[in-house]
C-alpha cells in the first residue's frame, strides 16, 4: 500500500519542524509499502494541516474522500494518477507543534495521526474491503517502536 502525509504549514513553522513531518512520511511510505489492508485502498493520504489561527477560514473541509478505480489529476499542471485513495486531512494544534521541541513534535504528529483515523468512520460505507483494524494497529507498533507513543493497554 502506498502511504503518506501531504504538508501544508504556514511560515511560522520552522524548516526543521516541516522536514520533521516529511521525515515522517518518508518513514512511514517505507513501512506500508508491501503491506495489504484488502483490495478498496492502494494509496492512503493523511494532509497535516499546520497554519497560524488566521488561516482557518481556508481549512474548513477536512472531509474525506475516497476515489474508487484510476483518476489522473493534475496539480500544478503535472498528471499524477490516483487508484483506489482514500484522503483526508487533519489540523495540528498549530502552537503546541510551532513551540515543541522536535521529539515532542514528533509525538504530538504522531498522536494527531492515530487520532484522525476516525475519519475512516464516515467514509467505510463506500470501502468495501480495507481491515481498518490491522492498519491502525500496525500504525500504532509502528509509532510504539520508534519512541512516539505509548504502548496501548491491552
């Protein structure tokens, strides 16, 4: 499965913190990419959202959406082909990010993450077959073994 976070901050997030997030992503594309979840989902995006209160207006729909079969897109006029995504995106707590230290930062990301896959929630009816389950619970082993969070309690 294809895996990732699309980044969007505003400036006041420092170069390190968005290279923190990247990071992230690259790490985690790594570790899903031979994993399978059930045919519905190939590519799963999660957008981290993380901009200065007075840029709210612009993050107002967060919903998911999900795109069943090929689609070819063209952001900044580049085609980039999207086959069974299911895409959202999530806000960080914009001055709890800006003012934590990197580690932290990474918690705090890591946390967000976990606690977005609610969203799945208002889009299963149309995802047929994706063990939401096993993908959440690799996630967490994932954020368990590099130090980012605590184990659940079992």
């Amino acid at each position: 499965m294809n895996f990732g976070l699309a980044i969007t901050t505003s400036f006041e997030i420092s170069l390190e913190k968005s290279s923190l997030i990247q990071s992230l992503s690259d790490d985690l594309k790594e570790h899903f990419k031979n994993k399978n979840y059930g045919s519905s989902i190939q590519s799963f995006t999660i957008g981290i959202v993380c901009c200065s209160p007075k840029f709210d207006q612009f993050y107002t729909d967060l919903k998911p959406k999900y795109t069943k079969g090929k689609r070819v897109i063209k952001p900044d006029g580049i085609p980039f082909t999207l086959e069974d995504n299911f895409e959202y995106s999530t806000k960080l707590d914009f001055y709890a990010f800006k003012d934590a230290r990197l580690e932290d930062g990474r918690k705090l990301l890591s946390e967000e993450i976990l606690s977005s896959l609610t969203m799945f929630d208002k889009a299963k009816s149309r995802i047929k077959d994706f063990d939401i389950q096993k993908f959440k619970s690799d996630l967490e082993d994932y954020f368990v073994s590099q130090g980012l969070i605590k184990p659940p309690a079992k």
